[in-house]
C-alpha cells in the first residue's frame, strides 16, 4: 500500500488527510508548529477567556454550498457578518464603498442610477492605458474616493506605493450601487463556536493518521511514496529556484477595560496620519462562551467590558 506524508496540519493538509485516511491509507501529518490548525490557529487565551485567532482574524466565507456543509460536520458555527468601517477625514464610513459611502462621502443622496453616473463622471477618462494600480483606480473612480478608501489601505495591504503596484491587481473595484454593507460576497459566513483548531482536530480524528508536530518536513527520514505539500512552495524546493516575496504581519498583545471602540476609531484615524505604516486592528472580546460569537454577529468591531487587542502592523517583505 502507498505511504502518504502530508505535510502541514491547517485547513488543507488535515482535509487531504483525512479523505486518505477514510479510503484505508496510512497518513503521517507533518507540521513545525507546535499545534494544528495552521495559520487558522486558535486558542483560549486563559487569562481573559478570548479566543484569539493566533495569526490574524479569521472569518469563514464561502459562496460553495459543498464546503459549507463539509465544514460544518466538524464544528458548530455562529452567523457572522463582516461590517467594516472605516475613518477618512475625521469621519466613519462603511466599507465596502457602497451608496451610503458615496452619498455620506459627497454629502448626496442620489439613487444608484445617479450614483453610477456620478461616479463614472469622476473617473480620470486621460489614463488609456494605466500602467500602475494607482493608474488603474483613478482611471475608475477618480480621485477623491481613491484617495480616501483604497489609497491608504492599499499601502497597508501591500507594504508598496499604489504606484508602484501593477494595475492588473485592481481589476474591479469593489464598490456597490446599493446600500449592501456586508463586506464579502459570499452567501455562507461563519464564525466557529469553539474555534478554527478544535475544527481541524476533529477533521483529523479519524484512524490511520499519525500527527507529529514540532516536526519539519525536511527533518524526516522516512521516504514515502506521494507527499502532499501544504507550506510555502518556494521553500519546498529549499530556495534553489529563488523566494517569493511574503507580507507579514507583527502582533502586539495587550489586555485592557472599558469600551474600545470609539478609541479604535480614533486610534485608526491618528495613525492613518502619521504613521509609515498603516495598522488593522483587531477587537477580539471576552464574555460568556456561548453567546460571545453571537454578540459578533452583526459588527466586526465588539465592544465588551474586558477586551483583548491585538495591533497588527505588516512588517517588512
Ligand atoms: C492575517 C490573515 C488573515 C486571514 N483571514 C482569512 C479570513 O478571514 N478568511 C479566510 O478564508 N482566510 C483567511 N486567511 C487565509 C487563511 O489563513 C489560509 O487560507 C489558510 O490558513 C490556508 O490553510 P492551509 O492549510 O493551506 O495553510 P496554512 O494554514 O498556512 O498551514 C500550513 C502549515 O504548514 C506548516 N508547514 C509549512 N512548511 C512546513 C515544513 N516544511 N515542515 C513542516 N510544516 C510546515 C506550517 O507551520 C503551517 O502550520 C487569512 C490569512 C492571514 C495570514
């Protein structure tokens, strides 16, 4: 019979070993971490009782019937809808930029048929050909939506000037004529119960599965006959054919009372000021077990009475 090493225990290799496993192979599941669950990782933190996504928030979404249903045989989930607001000129907006944005950004209230026209009247129509990212939005929306919403949180996202950036990144922008504030497409969102690792544990409790962590791949004797590699691809052929170019992020941890999201907002708006880089952060809050997630449901931003915050701040390529 075949042998099979999987390495990485995240989403993708407790999936992929879990179906080998199912059909009578022999698995072994390789991760250098000391825990599974990858980069999904959480954790109840024991002072505070949070449960903290280890290596960024994370929200299950998915447009796939399938996956939806697949996932949820391992761990309950709690609707969550991800309402993102941001900060531009000492004013709070919704995001994705949609009618509301547009007509509380312009001081308007026009109807989507409107907008849409006033929006493509602000569009910079000299750009034929745009050559950068920057190019790119402008010749979409102009400049002042632009510069209030993608501007900023572009140079966050990628650590690189907009103009540096090439335009083929920003095929469409995400902005909608309606009043549809819910910040991702897809039907199906979530938010697990127990969090992302109690999932995968249990996507991997079935027999024929031998789990070892704190293991790297490369320092595995055992030769096997197929490897499923979950983790970086450039490190899989030990750098020999270059690197990839990898954001990263840096989390600063601290514990604090009282109501954090006006200070948020604040905090937001004075480093989009000042700061080089741009921070996201995030509100991971504590309160009873089971009805927290629900508090989640309907903003990203929670406040409670003991709250958990992590900066996150991209760190150098
Ligand atoms: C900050 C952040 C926020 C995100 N938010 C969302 C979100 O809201 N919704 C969403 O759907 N997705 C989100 N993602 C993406 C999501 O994290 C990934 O899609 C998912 O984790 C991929 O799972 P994976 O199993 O393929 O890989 P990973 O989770 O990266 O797991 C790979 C594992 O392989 C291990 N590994 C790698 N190389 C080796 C080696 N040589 N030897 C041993 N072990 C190795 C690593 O330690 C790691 O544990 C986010 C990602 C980040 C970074």
């Amino acid at each position: 019979m075949k042998s099979f090493c999987v390495v990485g225990a995240g989403f993708s290799g407790a999936i992929l070993a879990r179906h080998l496993a199912e059909r009578g192979y022999k698995v072994t599941v390789v991760d250098e971490r000391p825990h599974i669950g990858g980069n999904c990782h959480t954790e109840r933190d024991a002072e505070t009782g949070v449960m903290v996504h280890k290596y960024g928030p994370h929200i299950f979404h998915t447009a796939d019937e399938r996956a939806w249903e697949y996932v949820q045989r391992f761990g309950k989930f709690q609707p969550y809808v991800n309402r993102v607001k941001a900060i531009s000129k000492e004013r709070v907006y919704t995001l994705p930029v949609n009618l509301l944005t547009i007509n509380q950004f312009f001081g308007t209230t026009m109807g989507p048929k409107d907008a849409r026209a006033f929006i493509e009247s602000k569009a910079d129509r000299s750009i034929q050909a745009p050559r950068s990212f920057e190019e790119q939005a402008l010749s979409m929306i102009g400049p002042e939506l632009y510069r209030a919403f993608f501007h900023g949180y572009t140079r966050k996202q990628w650590g690189l000037e907009p103009t540096e950036l090439p335009a083929s990144i920003l095929k469409r922008l995400p902005l909608r004529f309606n009043y549809d504030d819910n910040y991702f497409n897809h039907p199906y969102q979530g938010m697990p119960e127990d969090g992302y690792t109690s999932i995968v544990q249990n996507i991997l409790a079935v027999d024929g599965i031998d789990l070892r962590l704190g293991c790297s791949f490369e320092s595995l004797e055992e030769q096997y006959d197929h490897v499923f590699y979950t983790g970086p691809i450039d490190r899989y052929f030990q750098f020999r054919l270059g690197r990839l170019g990898y954001r990263t992020l840096d989390f600063e941890r601290f514990v604090d009372d009282g109501d954090h999201q006006a200070r948020l907002l604040s905090t937001i708006a004075m480093k989009l000021c000042r700061l080089p880089v741009f921070p996201s952060i995030s509100i991971l809050h504590r309160g009873s077990r089971r009805n927290s997630l629900k508090q989640c449901a309907s903003v990203n931003i929670v406040v409670s009475p003991v709250s958990r915050i992590f900066r996150i701040i991209p760190s150098a390529w």
